[in-house]
C-alpha cells in the first residue's frame, strides 16, 4: 500500500503542472484577446505608457551626447601657457623641458608664433587683418597636458604653479569650465533618474487602473468564479498576463520612439560634427538599454496588474 501510494501521486501531480500550464497560456492568449476586442483604448493606453517611457530615454540621449561632446570640446583639453614678448625659442623650450618633468604633467608641446598665425589665419574673418601686420605679434605658447585621472583641484594646483613661472604672462585653464561641467552633468543625471522613477509610477498608475475598471466590468464573472471555488491566483492570472502586454507594447513603443528621435538628430548632428573638423561624435543609446526597456516596462506592468487586482479580489471576497 504505502509503496503504491507515490505511483499514484505522480498521475496527479503530472495533471496539476499541465492543467497549470494550460491555464498560463489560456490566460496570456485570452488577455491578447481581450486587448485587440477593444483596440481604441488600448491603443491609447500603450500610447500613454509608451510615451511616458520614451521621455527619460530621450533625456539620458542628450545627456549622455552633451557629455560627450564636453569631453571632445574641452573637457580634457590643455592647459595654454602664453609666454613674455620678449621669451625666444631657447626659453621655451628650456621651460618646457622644466614643465615636463613635473609628476603631474603629462606631456608639454610647444608652439610657435608662426603656428599660431597659422590657425588664426585659417578662421573666418583673421586672414585680411593679419596680411596688414608688420610683424608676428604672438608669443611662444606651451600646451601642458596633465596626467589623466587628476582631479579638478589637482589641475588647478598645476595651472596656479605655472601662473607664478617668471617668463609666463598668461595661464588659459579650462579648469573651471570642467568644474562646471562636471556639476551640471551630475544635476543632469539626478534629474533623468528623478524623471525615469516618476514616469515609471506613472505607467504603473496607468496600467493599474486599466485593470481596475477590466474587473470592475466584470465582477459578476469574477464571484461566480469565486464561488464555485477558484482560488485567487486563477481569477487574477489573465488580469497579470494583460499587464504584461500593456507593459511590453509600450516599452517597444518607447523604444521605437527613442530610435525616432535619433533619427530625427541624425543630421543636425552630422553637420555640427563637420562644423568642428569631425570632433565630434554623438553617439545613441546603446543596444542593451533598448532590449531592457520593453522587459522593464513589461515588469512594470505585471506589477501594476498585481497590486490593483489583488486589491480588487480582497474588495470582491
């Protein structure tokens, strides 16, 4: 007897897992159903969450593209050290030898006045100004590259040295300018990740209360179902898998928009990428973040599903 009970437990147990897998994929197709039976308003609801999801994605593209375009305009430029009128060529380069053994400096460059007549001659407006001096009225200049991954303090401490150097008129330090970018870049990102965590409630909200009227219109159904001994998790299952579709349509839609806008951006910004000699180059958002966005928002969904028809059945019990 006790060695023929488990044989007959395996029947039942094997019936239980296919009858719940049944049910999964009755209530994912059923819910599917019941979303095309109605296409307007889900159409509008997708719309709103996707919306809603696109907004952060395209605040973390231009994020991300000013950050860049701060690192390939400056963020990491030189320091310029405009030497005296009357500093020849053997001073700068014997300062520049002295410059660049300092631990904090990386490499010095050194050019020429004819070199800065040179650039100044290639901007608009320069060349006829300069075809009328007599002579070459620029100083030598030293481009002192710091050590990467010093802080802004550190490269300051460095511009403020060379400031007190006898033979330097002038220190140019982006410094400050990076100190700035820095700060906004951070406020920047605080308020992209404020905006994703207040969409996403947002969507949540939406999703919770389309589910909310879904079985307000059905409450009939749904005691029946209790009655006759439904347990909770099989009344609220088709309720979770429209979640789920709410969710994942919308962050497609997300995504698509996201991909919309870079498109959109695409040509504007080749042609300031060519207005700075091909400095710049803007990226998107990357292909992962895209993928993970209908996942999260299906997630999102569910969630929201979850919460509202929980509350929902304990109100109908």
């Amino acid at each position: 007897m006790d060695a023929a009970a488990p044989a007959r437990n395996e029947p039942s147990r094997s019936r239980s897992v296919s009858g719940w897998r049944e049910h999964h994929a009755w209530s994912a197709a059923d819910s599917l159903r019941r979303l095309a039976s109605r296409p307007l308003g889900s159409l509008l609801t997708i719309a709103v969450m996707g919306l809603a999801l696109a907004l952060p994605l395209a605040f973390y593209l231009l994020l991300g593209n000013v950050q860049q375009m701060g690192q390939a305009l400056g963020q990491d430029q030189a320091i310029n050290v405009f030497l005296q009128p009357d500093q020849g060529e053997s001073q700068a380069r014997l300062l520049a030898k002295q410059v660049g053994d300092r631990s904090d400096v990386a490499a010095v460059t050194v050019k020429t006045p004819q070199q800065g007549l040179d650039e100044l001659a290639k901007l608009q407006g320069f060349s006829g100004a300069l075809d009328a001096l007599d002579q070459n009225p620029l100083p030598w200049v030293l481009m002192v590259q710091p050590k990467p991954g010093q802080d802004a303090p550190a490269v300051g401490r460095l511009a403020s040295d060379l400031r007190e150097m006898r033979s330097v008129a002038q220190v140019q330090d982006s410094g400050t300018w990076r100190q700035r970018l820095d700060a906004l870049l951070g406020v920047g990102e605080r308020v992209v990740a404020a905006l994703a965590l207040m969409l996403a409630l947002a969507a949540l909200l939406v999703v919770g209360n389309t589910v909310r009227v879904d079985i307000a219109s059905r409450s009939e159904e749904i005691g029946v179902l209790l009655l006759v001994g439904a347990s909770g998790a099989f009344v609220r299952r088709p309720y979770l898998y429209a979640g789920i579709w709410y969710g994942l349509f919308s962050g497609i839609l997300a995504a698509l928009l996201a991909l919309a806008i870079e498109f959109a951006l695409s040509g504007p910004v080749a042609q300031l990428s060519q207005a700075y000699d091909g400095k710049l180059q803007l990226g998107g958002l990357p292909l992962w973040l895209l993928a993970a966005v209908p996942l999260a928002a299906a997630v999102l969904g569910w969630l929201g599903a979850r919460l509202v028809s929980a509350w929902q059945l304990r109100k109908a019990v």
